[in-house]
C-alpha cells in the first residue's frame, strides 16, 4: 500500500496480488528501475520473515560466539563501540577474549546486584565499560528503579592508600539515545529468574597507577519514586567486591596503526610471526621466511596459496627453482601496500628498488626478452595476448608454466 503524499507519487491500495503487481510495475516503471524486483505475496511473510530486526550491529568471532551485541538499532549503530569490539577480537587473533566475571553481592529481598568493569588494566585518561546487572532472585515478579544518568554514582573504587577513583559518565547526547534512555529510566518491571542489564560507559579522569577495589551500591529510597511507591523495591544491594589495576600509560602497540585497514596485520596480531628485533630500532625487520608463513595457506592467512602441499610452487614446473625465501619473492613483488591486500610489482631493471607502472606482457619481458624460445615458438599466436592468457606466474602441472592444456586447444 502507497498512501497519499509518499515520495515515489504512486498511490494504490490493492486488494489483491494482480492490483499489488500493477503499482509495483508503475512504481519500476516510473523511475526506470532495473533492478530485480521481488513482490512478497498479499499475507506479507516475506516482509516478516525477513525485515530488519531491532538489533542491527551483531559481531561474531571464529569460535561462532557473539564477541560483540549491540542495543536497539539502528540509534545504537556506534562506530566506536564497533572499532573497540572489532580491536578486541583482532588481538585475540580472532577470538573474542573472556570479559570480567561479575561480582554478585548479597541477595536483599529478592533482588542482588552484579557489576564487572572492562578492561582489566586500564589508563588513566582511558574509556572503561562498567557493567551492572540487577538481579530478581526472588519467585514472583519485582519492580525497580533505574537511572538513566548518573549510574557510576553508585560505584566506588579506592588504592591501598585510601584515594579513589574517580570517573565520568560518557553519555550519548544525540535525541534518539535520549528518547530511548528515557524510556529506559524510572520503574523497570522484572520477572521471576530475570535481570536487567546496563553498560555505562565512563572515563577515568583522575587517579594513580595501582591496584583498586570497591563495590557498586545499587540503592533506591522513597525520595526517588513519584506516586504510588508501594510496589516498587527499595533497600540497597551491593555488588561483590571488583578490582581493577590501573597502570600510568599505555604505550602505543602495532596494532594501534595497523588494524584499521591493513589486510595482513588485522588477520594476525601477533607481530612475531613476520617481524624480528625492536620497533623503531635497527634491529626491526621482515623474517625471512614471511611470505612463506601466510602464503602457505588458503584464505586466511593469505589469500593464494603459493607455498606448501598443493601450492603454486609445490607443482611440476615452478617459476623459482629451489629454496624458495622471501628475498626471491621480493625480485618480482614489492612489500609497497602488499600489507592492504595489494600486489604490487617491481621493476626488473631498477634491483627491485622502483615499482612497475606497465603492464604485465611488459614486466615478463623485463627478464625474458631477446630468448630464442620467445622468436621461434611464439610468434602471431602471441600477438595481443598477455603473457598470464597462457602461463602461469608461480608454477603449473604443465611444462613451461602452462595452463591446462586442454581448456587452450
């Protein structure tokens, strides 16, 4: 159904398939669209079954885990809060890491309150995620109030020397978070066996490198409720003690720079696997045997297999004979964005110092021109033809690097 006043200016209410197809038909036709067209039936299942459900931003991690799990989309579709999840499995090589376990205090009239704050280790200056769990223990169905700001009042952490902690809230202020934060402020019902979730974002904007501890004091008094009070809980329920151990600075790591974009290093963190020595030092260097490590691997490590049982250079004819390193990898190809995903190639003629800006056919010839083989065999049936159209670049089944024999013929 298209009402009156909808953008496209197509009206309709039809009553059944045949009427639907037609002003779906004035809609395509009037914007020349050539797209595929689905048209879901009159009972509307297709628009059931397959519309956009509340929830829009779900990451999961190569275990088939929800690593990360956003709230009602899409107003809570955060770029930041993606990128800090995504962070957290890359450096897990893929695998999101366990958060910290909650501690639960006492169970006060049916309701007990939970709380854990992630990272572990966090910096001064660094956001922080605190999560707090209200619990109904209890048989029968309670009602609660919740705040939608000032939350981290309830929480208190303090060092060996007795100072705090001190946090700030980091709220979303767009009007769409309002809205739904309002919706979410005030008397929360929860049924038997269930609990409410929240995770406040906070900063940590001053305090001391050192071990702290504290509670999370979920409190509720009369002075909070507005009108009849006398179903909704109010006592105070504290958490289980939680620590956290907060360090001076954080140095900046690899990954600070490479996660974003880099294809090879957001597949592996683990900087070792190609890297010897210190960053920023003499020492720092590519191994050896880099491009063996990835390419030995279809997909997920690299995305051609050009090393190992079954590779390009395991076959009959090989481009490179014997030992193959990584030096000898790099007299064709350039390490230039390869990091992104990219191949890049050098110039033969330049020692592997300057890139090539020519076309395949011509980088070939850059070690093979003037063969006899190339004047006696090729000749017309070259003409036009790049020198891929029948050979392949690392290694073949076929003699002389060729393709399938047959598929030319």
């Amino acid at each position: 159904m298209l009402r009156e006043g909808n953008k496209t200016g197509v009206v309709g209410r039809p009553d059944d398939f045949g009427e639907r197809t037609i002003l779906a038909t004035a809609c395509l036709t009037k914007y020349n669209l050539t797209i595929p067209t689905v048209i879901d039936y009159m009972d509307g299942n297709v628009n059931s079954d397959y519309s956009a459900k509340p929830v829009r931003t779900t990451i999961v991690d190569l275990d088939g885990k929800v690593a990360y799990y956003a709230g009602p989309g899409p107003f809570d579709f955060k770029i930041a809060k993606i990128e800090k999840a995504l962070k957290k499995v890359i450096a897990g090589g893929g695998y999101m890491p366990a958060g910290a376990p909650l501690a639960w205090g006492k169970v006060v009239e049916g309701i007990r309150c939970g709380v854990s704050i992630d990272p572990a280790e966090p910096a001064v200056g660094e956001e922080i995620t605190v999560k707090l769990v209200i619990e109904n223990v209890s048989g029968a169905p309670k009602v609660v109030f919740v705040k939608g700001e000032g939350q981290l009042d309830g929480l208190s952490l303090s060092g060996k020397d007795g100072k705090g902690l001190e946090f700030e809230e980091i709220l979303d202020k767009s009007p769409m978070s309002r809205r739904f934060r309002s919706r979410g402020t005030g008397p929360q019902k929860i049924g038997a066996g269930r609990k409410i979730e929240r995770l406040i974002n906070a900063k940590i904007v001053s305090g001391s490198a050192g071990a702290y501890q504290g509670l999370y004091t979920f409190a509720v008094d009369k002075s909070m409720l507005k009108g009849d009070a006398g179903s909704t809980w109010v006592g105070k329920a504290d958490s289980g003690v939680c620590s956290v151990d907060v360090i001076a600075e954080r140095k900046p790591g690899c990954m600070d720079c490479h996660s974003k974009s880099d294809y090879h290093h957001t597949m592996k963190a683990d900087c070792s696997m190609c890297h010897v020595g210190k960053m920023d030092t003499d020492t720092f260097g590519t191994k050896k045997d880099a491009c063996i490590k990835c390419h030995k691997r279809e997909g997920k490590f690299g995305r051609q297999k050009i090393f190992g049982a079954g590779g390009d250079f395991d076959k009959a004819s090989k481009h490179i004979p014997g030992m193959i390193t990584n030096d000898k990898c790099l007299t064709c190809h350039s390490k230039q964005d390869h990091g992104g995903g990219k191949v890049v190639l050098v110039d033969p003629k330049s020692d592997s110092k300057a890139t090539w800006g020519g076309d395949i056919k011509g980088f070939c010839l850059g070690c093979h021109e003037g063969r006899d083989s190339l004047r006696s065999s090729h000749g017309k049936m070259a003409k036009g033809k790049m020198c891929t159209d029948c050979h392949h670049q690392h290694g073949s089944d076929e003699p002389k690097l060729l393709k399938n024999l047959e598929s030319r013929s």
